[in-house]
C-alpha cells in the first residue's frame, strides 16, 4: 500500500521530518480523524457516481493512513483498482473534510471513467491540470452545497483566510499568468504546488475552478469529455476575456 502511495506522491520520506516534530500532535489528529472520515466516505462517495452520471460500479478504493506531510490526500493504483489514499495526519476540521472526501473521491471516479473510456491524461500539462481540479472543486460543489467557499479550496485550513480575497482580486492576472503557461511543465509547481505567487500558494485552484465552472456543461458532460477536448476546451476558455 506504502509503495502505491509513493508511486503516486514521488515522496517516500518527504515530511518524515514534521512528522516526527508533529508526533504527539498527529496521533490525536489521526485518532479523530479516522472514524470521522470512514462515516465521511461511506456517506458521500456513493453519491459522486450520480453527480457525475457514472455507473457505481466499479467504484474506487479508499485507504486511510498516516503519511509523512507530503499531499493531504492522492489518487493512484492499488493493484488494480482505482484508489483514493486519505493522509490523516492532514485532518483539520470536519466540515472541511467532507469538501476534501468530495473532492478526492471525484478524482477516482473521473480516472475510473477516463479508463473505461479509453482515455490517458498526460503529465505534466497545465490545461489538464487545470480541467480537473476544477471538475474536481465543481463536483465538490454539487457533493457538498452551502459549504464556506474557502473550504472548496483549503478544506478547512484556518491560516488561509486571506487567500480567497487575493484570488478574487487578481483573478484577470492568474488567467493571463496561466495562459502563459500552458506550455511549460514547470509552472504546475507554482500554480497548483508549493511554489508561490505573491506569497500565495494554490492559487491554481481558484483559477481552476473559475475556467470549468465557465464552460457551460454540466457535471456528467464534462466528466464524459476526451482528454484533448477538456485541454482544447480549457486554452479557449482562457484565450477569453
């Protein structure tokens, strides 16, 4: 299962160091954290099938575990099924949790549809980058209504509270930032990474969710649209004013 999870994160020891600092902290974390997100899972995952006009079968895997600070969550393989790997020692809040369940849990049912539809996402590409956490922060939208628009993007989080007024502010200056990026494979990390852009992080994701929100389809045709289609669909949406 470790190795799974490296697979998908290319982090074995990342933040073994804060996770050590952090010890006596994480297992109290983890503690609540694991029932509260096993009743999480069971109650919203079923429902992203029908959100995204998918079958339930085959659904994917959930895996609760304790990580090392490197992801809050990732999406990967388990032998060969779909699954969604959930980093306890990440867990902030539960209202916060239940967008990030939603959110995660959208990005194994979309590789379970993309598979069955005979689609390979490429690496390393901004368009696609930016398709799917928006589809992902949509479905979370839908999964979870009514939710504090922070938490669609920090899931609880209570040090990022300045960040969504940056975005809305600058949002015109991402697009062009980002458009201008679309080519190079570098500037995930600073978009949708832990690199910065005026001292903040993620800011990717507001974009993302700003560009698929605004393609005019609904949840189950975006899920269904081919990879170079959701690319195409995401460069003219920024090339618009």
């Amino acid at each position: 299962m470790f190795r799974a999870f490296e697979d998908v994160t290319g982090e074995p020891g990342g933040g073994m160091a804060a996770m050590v600092r952090e010890l006596t902290d994480v297992r109290k974390r983890v503690k609540e954290a694991a029932p509260i997100m096993t009743s999480m899972i069971e109650e919203i995952d079923p429902t992203l099938a029908g959100i995204l006009g998918l079958a339930p079968e085959p659904s994917p895997v959930h895996v609760l575990m304790v990580g090392t600070f490197t992801t809050n969550s990732a999406v990967g393989r388990l032998g060969d099924d779909v699954a969604v790997f959930h980093c306890l020692e990440w867990f902030q809040s539960p209202d916060g949790t239940r967008v990030l369940v939603a959110h995660e849990g959208s990005h194994g049912w979309h590789e379970i549809a993309l598979e069955q539809a005979g689609q390979t996402p490429p690496d390393d590409d901004m368009a696609w980058m930016v398709f799917t956490e928006g589809l992902a922060t949509q479905v979370s939208r839908a999964a979870i209504p009514d939710a504090p628009e922070i938490d669609y993007f920090w899931y609880g989080h209570p040090e990022a509270q300045d960040w969504l007024p940056w975005c809305e502010q600058h949002v015109d200056e991402l697009r062009k930032h980002v458009r201008a990026s679309l080519d190079i494979p570098e500037a995930l990390e600073t978009f949708f990474g832990g690199g910065l852009v005026d001292g903040k992080w993620r800011v990717g994701y507001y974009l993302a969710d700003q560009v698929v929100g605004s393609l005019g389809r609904s949840l189950p045709e975006l899920a269904a649209m081919s990879v170079d289609d959701a690319r195409a669909a995401v460069r003219d949406a920024l090339e618009s004013p």
